[in-house]
C-alpha cells in the first residue's frame, strides 16, 4: 500500500509537470508570436526612417541647387509685423541693408 501511495503521488506530481510545460509552452508561442510582431514593427519604422532620409537629401540638393543659381532668391520671414509688435511704424517702415543678417 506504501508503495502504491508513492506511485499515486508521482504521478500526481508528473501530470502538475506536465501541465506547467504546456502552460510554458503556450506562454512561449505567445512570446514568438509577439516578437514577430514587434519585428515586423521595427521594419517598418526603420522603412520610414529611410524614406524620411531620402526626402530630406532630396530638399537639401534642391535647396543646394537653388542657392547656388544665379537667380536665386532668398526668402525671409519678416517678423516684424507680427501681432504684438511694439516697434514704430517708422522703424517697421525703415529701409534695410541687404547686408544686415537676422537670426
């Protein structure tokens, strides 16, 4: 009786074994299936990295290209006619110097 008492307990202990390796499993499937997908994600965020790049060395040779013709012109904000502006309508109104740079 002893050892059929033994044998009942392994085997109880065997099938609780048994059971956690098919949860890991699961649990493991789940993770394969989520870092697929995470994968799939860097994939295309580093694909649109890559077209943003593109874009941008396209915008810079244009630009480049523009600012070294002969007929370009360069193009400024004049913030001096903002809203909230304090400065006379004579200063806002005063000739610039080509040459004077703004930040």
């Amino acid at each position: 009786m002893d050892h059929n008492m033994q044998e009942k307990v392994s085997m109880a202990e065997f099938q609780r074994l048994g059971d956690a390796v098919l949860t890991l499993k699961g649990k493991v499937g789940s993770l394969e299936q989520n870092l697929r997908k995470g994968a799939e994600h860097v994939t295309d965020v580093e694909g649109a990295v890559v077209g943003f790049g593109k874009q941008l060395a396209t915008f810079k040779q244009a630009f480049s290209d523009l600012s070294h013709s002969s007929q370009a012109r360069m193009l400024t904000l004049d913030i001096d006619h903002l809203p909230g502006d304090r400065k006379s309508r004579a200063h806002r109104d005063a000739p610039r110097s080509p040459s004077r740079s703004r930040s």
